[in-house]
C-alpha cells in the first residue's frame, strides 16, 4: 500500500491590515491614502492620455469608493499637480539619475505626489509623505519602483523640510 503524499502545512494567514502581496487592506486605509490614489490614478491620466483636468476630476469622482477618499486633498493634489507641475518637475530632475522621460508615468505622477505635499502639506510630516508615496509605487508601479521613488524623496526632503529632517536625524 503507497503511503499518502503529504503536503507541508501552510501557516495561518494573520489576522493583519496587509493583504497578501503586502498592500494594506481597502477597510483599512484612511481617508488621505485614498485620496493619494484617486490622486496617482487622475495624475496618471493626466501624464498619459492628456486629458483635461476636469474630464479626468469627473471621471475620477465616479470611481467606487471615491466617497470615502478625502475629497479635498485630492482636489489639492490633482489641480496643485497639475498647476505646478513645471515646478515640481523642477525640484525632481537634479535628483534623478536618468531623463524624465525613462521615468514611468507611475513613478512620475508618485513623486509629484510627494514634492507638492513636501511644499504644500506642513501638517503633513515628510516621513509620512515618503511611506505613503512608496506604497503608492508599490501598489501601482513596476517592480522596484518603489525604491527608486524612496530614493529620490529622501534626496528631496531636506530642500523643502530642513529642520522637519535635521530634528529627526538628531534623534
């Protein structure tokens, strides 16, 4: 008589706020994450297919679970994006180590993200603005890009948020 295959047991899966690629779960994101991602998608679009601000506000609203993203926020990210973007492209390039244009859409629009809330959010601390942003890249980008968009925002973090750092690194 053949003896049974086993199969090694797998561990309970946790009881955690990460799915299993790693990405925190939808119920517990809070409002400003959600409207970083609306955020990233509407930017996106924007860098992509050219599409006119209000035609990608419209059909970003429409989104499901749009509702409970923090609708101003968003508002500040999306048009504040797009009407500095020149600026904000400005304090990105010196820090990157190839042409804007190797840059994917997805880092792009995730790195405005993260030089507007630098300039823009005081409220918001930098680590928070570099966590939230790397996890933007990713649930949205390629492979590493995440580290790549680490890379570059700590580069950029002193320029805007100079004493935020210079006290933490005194820690």
């Amino acid at each position: 008589m053949a003896e049974p295959i086993l199969k090694p047991k797998r561990p309970p899966k946790s009881r955690t706020t990460l799915t299993d690629t790693g990405v925190k779960k939808a119920a517990d994101k809070s409002a400003r994450t959600r409207a970083r991602e609306f955020a990233m998608q509407a930017l996106y679009q924007h860098l992509v297919g050219r599409n006119d601000t209000d035609s990608i506000d419209a059909f970003t609203r429409d989104l499901v679970g749009f509702h409970k993203a923090d609708s101003a926020h968003y508002d500040a990210l999306l048009r504040g994006c797009i009407e500095s973007a020149g600026v904000l492209d400005e304090s990105i390039v010196p820090l990157l180590d190839r042409q804007m244009a190797e840059i994917s859409p997805v880092e792009h629009a995730v790195l405005w993200i993260g030089a507007y809330e630098f300039r823009h959010c005081p409220d918001v601390p930098y680590r928070v603005v570099i966590n939230e942003c790397i996890e933007l890249a990713k649930a949205f980008g390629g492979t590493d890009g995440h580290k790549y968009v680490n890379g570059v925002l700590h580069k950029m973090a002193p320029s805007f948020r100079a004493d935020e750092v210079a006290a933490d690194q005194a820690r």
